[in-house]
C-alpha cells in the first residue's frame, strides 16, 4: 500500500495501519510518499513558533480514538509532567507527537509491517494492465512492480475490502520514479489557495505572499517593519498576525465579514446532550432547532460553546441531509459564522490577539480589495468599504481553495478516475473510496481529511480525520475469512481464548499468578500480547494490573487496545470481560457490570478475582458487606472445590468471625497449592484474630522465607508478621521487621502508606516504638495527590494515619477538606476522622476519643480488613489514656482481650492507674 502525503492525516493512517496488521497479523508492504523532511508535521505542524497554539485542547487531539488521553501523556512524557487535557499545546511539539507516534507504530509492528518513506511526489496516478475494469484482484498478492509476492496467504490486506477493484494502480513519481501498488491513500491535505479573489496587479506583486507557510516565505516580511495587510481573518490569519506583530507596525487583516475566530472557554462551561432533530430536516427547520438549542445552552450555562460542541458527531450526517440548494445557501449565509464559532482560538492566543487590538496593532476591517497600486516600494490598497490602507506586504490568509488543483489530483480528475465533491469542494468519495466519473468505486484509491469536505463539511480537524483514518485501516486490511472451526485454547480453568497456543500458554502463566498472588503476572500478560497483539484478554489483563495493583502499565493503551482487539477478535465472554475493565477503569457501573459478568461466566476467575477484595484487588465497593461472600458461594459449582475457590472462600469466612472454618479452608487449599496467596492471607487473619500470635508469626515467617518469596505482596505478609509481634510486646522485633521488610525503599506506593506508615503509628501507640519516628520517609515515598486526594476512603484513612503520626496539621486538614466533597463513604468517615486525629495532634485527647469513638460503628464502610481499621480503635485507647479517661480505656481493653488474647493489652491494662 502506499499513503501520499505524510502530513497528520498520512500520519494517522499509517499509524493506524501498522497497528491494524499487527493486530491481524496481516503481512505489510507500506510505502510514504512526501518530499518533506519529516513525516507528521505537513503544512499545520511544521511551524516552530510557540505562539503557534492548536486550536483544540489536548484531551481532543490524540491519534487514537479509542485512548483519548494519549496526546496529553505523551507531552507528560516528554517535559510538560503538569500539563492537563484542557491545555493548549504548541503547533510545533504537535507535529513531534504524530512523528513519534508513527516512529513507535512502526517498531512495533516490526516483522509483520514493512515500513518505507519516498522523499518525492506523486504528480499521476494510473491504472496497470493488471485485472480488467470490476475484476477483483486480491491485494497483498501482488508485490511492489505487480509480481506475485510468492508464498502469500490467502486473505491478505485488503482481499474483502477491495473486491471489486481494477487491480492495482500506478504512481509516478516527480523523480522518475514508478510505484505499483495494490492500493493508495491520497491523504494530500487541504487544497492549495489560489488568490483567485486577489486584483492583477497584487498578484503580479512581489509583495504579494499567496502561500505564507512555505518555508522562507516570511522572512523578507520579518526583516521589515512595513505595515502589513493579512486577506483573512480565521486561524491563518490570527498565527501570521501574532508572529507579525511588532511595536512599530500595524497589522491590517480583511475579510468579508470581518469576524475572527471565538475563543475557547477559560474553563469547562459543561456538557449538553445534541436536540431532537426534526423528522423533516431541511435547513429551515435544521436552523430553528440549532438556535434554540444555543439559546438553552445559554440560559443553562451562561455559554454558547456546550450547545455547538454537542452538535460535532452529527455535522457530517447533518450536512449529508441538505440538499445542494441548501448546503449552498448555509454556506453563503452562516458559513462564516460557524466557521467562527466552530474553529476558536486558544485563549492564551486570544488574550494576545485583544492586547494587540487594544494597542492598535492589530485592526480588523470588513470588506473586499477593491484596487492596489504601487507606490513608492508599498502597496496603496483601497478596501470595498472605503478604506485605503497604505502597506508593505500583502499576505493570502483566505485558506485552502476549494478545488484540489494539483498534478497528482487534475490528472485524476481529467482521466475520469475521480470527480470533484458536492459544491466543487474536494473529491466525491464513498465511505473514504474515490468515486469515478460514472460514480462507482472502481479503483483501489481513497483519501481522507480536507478532500472529503464536499460530502462531509466537517473533516479537517484530528477528532475526525483520526476516526476516518481507522475505519479506512479497517476496509483496507478487511478480516481474512474464517477458517475451519477448530478447537481453541484455555485457560487455566478451561474457558476458551480467542488466540494461539503460545499466547495462550503466556496469559495461562499470567492468570495462574495473579490467583497465587505471585509477582510476575504482568510480564506474563505483557508476553502473550506480544505474541499476539490481537490477544484482547491479554491487554485487558494488563489494564486490570495497572489500573488495581499499581503495575507499571500504559492503562488507557492497554485498555484502548483491548477494545480494539475485542471488535475484531473475541467471543462473548472476552468482549464481556472487557467492557468490565473499560467500566471499572472508567468509574462507569464497573462493580455492577462485574457482578453481571460473573451471572454469565461464573468461571472466570480473572473477574472473580477482581470482585473479591481480599489482599489482589480492590473487589466490588458498593455493595453490601455479604455480598463478596454470595457471590464466591453461588459461583461454587463452577470451580468445583478448585484450590484458588477455596481460598477465596477461606478469607471470608475468616471476615464472618468463622475463624475454625476458616482455617480449615486455607489448610485445605494450601495442601493443593502451597504458593496460594489468598489461603495465606486468611491463615495470617485467622491467626491473629484468634490470639495464636507466636504460632501465626513462626508459620508466616517461614512461609515468608520459602513460598512466599514469589509473593506479589510480600511486605503486607511482613506486615501481618509485625502484628503478631506488635501483639507480643516485642519492641526489637518490630523494629528488625521494620527496617528490613518494611521500611520505604523495600516497599513503595501505596503499599508503605498502608502497611509501613499504619504499623508505625501502632508501634508508637502501644510504646513499642522509642525515639524518633520516621514517618517522614513513608510520606516522601508517597505522591501528594495520594496523601491529599486519595481516590479511595480506604487509602484517605491510611492517608489520615500518616499525616497524624507526622504531625501535619495543615496536610491532615487539607485531607479533611478533600474527603468533604468526595465520595459519600469520605464524607461520613474520613472527613470527621480527620477533625478527631487534629484534635489528637494538638493534644485535644477528649474531643479526640469522642470523635473516634463515634467513628467505630461506622468504620467498616472504608473497606479493608479488621486488622487494618484497628489502627482507629488503638489510637482511640491513646487518646483515652492520654485523657484520663482510665475506666473507658479499661473497658475498651478488657473488650478486645476478649475478643483475642495479646501480652501488649495486658501490659496496658495493668498500667492503667486505679
């Protein structure tokens, strides 16, 4: 194949052709042909001023449609770590992006794509003498020069989408140079202008620039100080104006109307649902319906900007609906408008454009040239509206013609191989596929972006040309047709994978990891998706890691490649199970499309596992507290007393206080598999609620050293170590724990704030901590935001612990603040925790134990286990005791050695005076 034209939309195709194959496993030949320098950048991108800005926001420019925030990491990647989805990027670190995203594109499809760039033009393109007119040619079997490439599959690129087609075509190069190729993209850009509308004598001018973006066109300009005269007044118009600005030149710039561009919002103005459409669309009724729906937006939210935004996926079928009269009519009497209102500036561009009109720099006419005489080396220009101006320089900012006049396309079109647009605009196409003069889609030619303005209107902008570039990926390199049906891979448990035998054997590892809780799991999945890049399942399991478990994954990649695969490639179970992840992701009903998800595959144990919260996942939050426990119960048959079920099943009953059963259930499970994670994690509860300290922290210390070295969360088992030896009275041994499992550096993340900073608080608490504290280095492992917008209430709360073992008063308000306007268990529980823990710092010890203490009932609400929310009951008899409040610490002790015995509340109890 070959795409003409390597500007972005050549760029988006071509990226979205690699990963297309790659995914497919469809063999590649791909050729770019443009005589730039560097592919990506094209006419829009290339320019290197930084008062250059894109005109929409970062979250909208990603090459992918299915990973919106891919542009806005790439730039946290490379020098702007703070930047947001609502800023502005420059034109120029744009262009970088699309080159890098190409660069990337291509290493990955290595083997299966090859990837080739021609720094020439393609000024004709003809048909071979391969095939007749409607014979199909399968292409992928024809090599470049039109021999057969020997040994190719059956079913290769394009053999569904191109059937039908005049075999391949050829294109000659300005070089010398002949392609033959099976297909070609003609992603050439918007059309060149044409200073049709200029006098004689302007365009006989010198002074005259028609193609301000070639390069070197403005230096003469930039050396001058002459007045300028910009014919335009959109985006082209506003770019040349600031980067034409100076203290002692005025800018003029014309136009018709003598509109410029809105400006973006400063901030989110919010979001409107697109009206009703009328059932007889005509323009008159399209025109009604628009302007109330603008008129709501304003009422609504001040703005007019949520009404037009919410208009943008339905402009082209809008459009597609007028008739030609009436398409001519729009453009001739609200053409300017939208274009004004649709296309906005960025407003930092904005705020410079009005600083420059206030000073008098800038100056905005309506009217047309009307005369242009030269005098004196400047050009005297008289305007249809009066006014004479009197500049140095005249520069085309009226944007691209209509027609597409270039060789490659006039050739094109004299031939009869393609025809121009609706209203002269563009090319007439078919879903991307150039129509010929009798209007069939006979040669393998298509294009995309500016050509296709006729049919669509809107489509020089990313969001679409990204949206076209994939759906032509998709019809150019159709599905091969199904073969046989054959017998499938499984997984671990016998449900069937949708890929090969050594992808499937990878993600068998990766699963059997994550339900040992063993580390690896992510280089697993990491394996079967490089051995299949249209493994969905593998991509979501990635996802699933990252997003959960903290594992160094690209989530919104991973997920987006899911969704793809699962289009293409996947049975209803997989497609299920990734429309789970997308929702758990994206905060979208992820717990209730989980629980459904396991109604219909209850023996997916990749999802049971992430329903379950036990020490892998977080498991389903908004349910009742029973509900984890009905669900592994009802899912029982499915597994049939499989070792992982069990251990799931041991954990909770060890949360009922069925501490017996429960130990049963982790003894039975570990018989089978002695590496089982979760039956080790409801051993460590069963013994520590049960009071058996010394036997629990001989058990886990040596399951520590031996099974467990493979343990994905080995320090939380070190943790539950340290309980037991908290509960002993051991001060030393804490502190030998401490240092060598537990201190940040040995653990990271999350994991110190819960487990390192929470069994430092305690050890402080019960006095088995003497001297200095360091908090300080659990709080420096830990990002800010973790510390200060936790996502969860069971992070805020060990997030409350930390700042309050720290001594951060203005930190551990800064929480209170955060859990006051988040999540309804935030605001109930860690919001008036963290006024008790304030009262604690600042030696309040009443107020503090009356807050905690009304904190108890409700404390389960956080999530977690009892061992964890302990922290909240110990710092309770702290504050009690710090009081003196000795009969309600007395009772509170005697509470807890009944319910398990522990040498450190003995040792307390007999403290206490009286």
């Amino acid at each position: 194949m070959a795409i003409v034209g390597a500007g972005a939309a050549g760029t988006l195709t071509a990226v979205q052709l690699c990963e297309t194959a790659t995914r497919r496993r469809t063999p590649l030949d791909l050729v770019l042909v443009d005589p730039a320098p560097e592919a990506g950048r094209g006419t829009a991108y290339a320019t290197p001023d930084p008062r250059h800005r894109l005109n929409v926001p970062a979250g909208g420019m990603s090459c992918d449609p299915d990973d919106p925030g891919h542009f806005t990491r790439w730039l946290c990647r490379h020098g702007e770590p703070t930047v947001s989805a609502a800023d502005f990027a420059t034109r120029h670190r744009y262009g970088a992006y699309l080159a890098d995203t190409l660069a990337q594109a291509v290493v990955r499809s290595h083997g299966t794509v090859s990837v080739r760039r021609l720094r020439t033009r393609a000024e004709r393109c003809t048909g071979t003498s391969e095939g007749q007119a409607g014979q199909a040619v399968p292409a992928g079997l024809v090599g470049p020069g039109g021999q057969a490439r020997p040994g190719s599959p059956a079913g290769l690129a394009g053999s569904a989408g191109l059937a039908g087609s005049a075999g391949p075509v050829e294109l000659h190069l300005a070089d010398g140079g002949l392609l033959t190729v099976d297909s070609a993209v003609l992603a050439t850009g918007p059309a060149a202008p044409t200073a049709a509308w200029a006098p004689p004598a302007l365009r006989a001018s010198p002074r005259f620039i028609n193609s301000p973006w070639n390069p070197g066109a403005l230096d003469a300009v930039r050396e001058d100080t002459a007045d300028v005269l910009l014919v335009g007044t959109g985006l082209t118009a506003v770019d040349l104006a600031l980067s034409l600005d100076r203290s002692e030149r005025t800018v003029h710039a014309v136009s018709r109307n003598g509109l410029l561009p809105q400006p973006h919002a400063l901030g989110p103005a919010g979001a409107m649902e697109a009206p009703s459409w009328p059932r007889d669309l005509t323009l008159n009724a399209l025109r009604r319906t628009v302007y109330r729906h603008v008129s709501r937006s304003v009422r609504t939210h001040g703005d007019w900007r949520p009404a037009l935004d919410s208009l943008r996926p339905y402009t082209a079928r809008l459009w597609r609906s007028l008739t030609p009269e009436e398409r001519g009519e729009f453009l001739a009497g609200e053409g300017a408008v939208w274009n004004t209102h649709r296309h906005r500036m960025a407003p930092t561009t904005a705020e410079s454009v009005t600083r420059a009109r206030t000073a008098r720099r800038l100056q905005v006419h309506a009217g047309t040239i009307a005369d242009v005489v030269e005098s004196g080396g400047q050009l005297v220009v008289t305007l249809s509206n009066g006014r004479t101006v009197r500049v140095g320089w005249v520069i085309d900012c009226t944007g691209p013609g209509q027609r597409l006049e270039d060789p490659l396309w006039r050739g094109l079109f004299e031939t009869g191989m393609a025809v121009p647009g609706p209203l002269g605009m563009g090319v007439a196409t078919r879903d991307g596929r150039l129509l010929d003069a009798q209007g069939r889609c006979v040669r393998p030619l298509f294009t995309l972006g500016a050509p296709r303005r006729g049919e669509l209107w809107e489509t020089t902008a990313i969001p679409e040309i990204r949206v076209q570039a994939a759906a032509l990926a998709q019809q150019l390199l159709a599905p091969p047709a199904r073969r046989a049906a054959r017998r499938r891979p499984v997984d671990g448990l016998g449900l069937a994978l949708s890929t090969h035998a050594e992808a499937a054997t990878a993600y068998r590892n990766g699963l059997d990891r994550v339900l040992k809780v063993r580390a690896g799991a992510e280089d697993a999945f990491a394996r079967a998706v490089a051995l299949d890049p249209g493994f969905a399942l593998g991509h979501a399991a990635l996802a699933l890691l990252g997003h959960e478990c903290g594992a160094a994954v690209d989530v919104p990649r991973a997920l987006a490649d899911a969704q793809r695969c699962a289009r293409e490639r996947a049975d209803e179970r997989e497609r299920s199970f990734v429309d789970v992840i997308t929702r758990r992701v994206q905060s979208a009903d992820g717990d209730r499309a989980l629980l459904r998800h396991l109604d219909t595959h209850p023996a997916d144990a990749l999802a049971l596992a992430a329903a379950v919260p036990t020490i892998a996942f977080s498991g389903v939050t908004d349910l009742d507290d029973d509900y984890a426990l009905r669900l592994v119960e009802r899912t029982s048959p499915a597994y049939d007393g499989h070792w992982f079920h069990t251990s799931l099943l041991a954990f909770l009953r060890q949360e009922q206080g069925r501490l017996h059963e429960a130990g049963e259930l982790a003894h039975r499970a570990l018989g089978v598999e002695p590496a089982s994670g979760h039956a080790v994690h409801a051993l460590a509860h069963v013994h520590y609620e049960s009071g058996a300290h010394e036997a629990g922290r001989d058990w886990l210390d040596g399951w520590v050293s031996g099974q467990g070295r493979g343990a994905v969360h080995r320090a939380h088992f070190s943790w539950h170590i340290a309980l037991h030896e908290l509960a002993l009275d051991d001060p030393a041994a804490v502190r030998r724990r401490w240092f060598a499992q537990l201190a940040p550096g040995r653990v990271t993340g999350v994991r110190a704030l819960v487990d390192s900073g929470s069994l430092l608080w305690r050890a402080r608490l019960s006095g088995n901590w003497q001297g200095e504290l360091p908090t300080s280095d659990v709080l420096d492992s830990v990002a800010c935001e973790v510390l200060e917008q936790p996502a969860t209430a069971f992070t805020a709360l060990h997030a409350a612990v930390a700042l309050t073992a720290a001594g951060d008063l203005p930190a551990l308000r800064r929480l209170r603040d955060h859990a006051a306007g988040a999540d309804p268990v935030q605001r109930e529980v860690v919001a008036p925790l963290c006024d008790a823990f304030a009262a604690l710092v600042e030696h309040r010890f009443h107020e503090a134990a009356v807050g905690l203490d009304a904190l108890l009932p409700v404390l389960r609400k956080v999530g977690g286990s009892a061992a964890q929310r302990e922290v909240v009951e110990e710092t309770l008899l702290y504050a009690l005791v710090s009081a003196g409040l000795c009969d309600a610490a007395r009772r509170l002790l005697d509470a807890r050695l009944d319910r398990k015995a522990a040498p450190r509340d003995r040792r307390m109890l007999a403290g206490l005076p009286g």
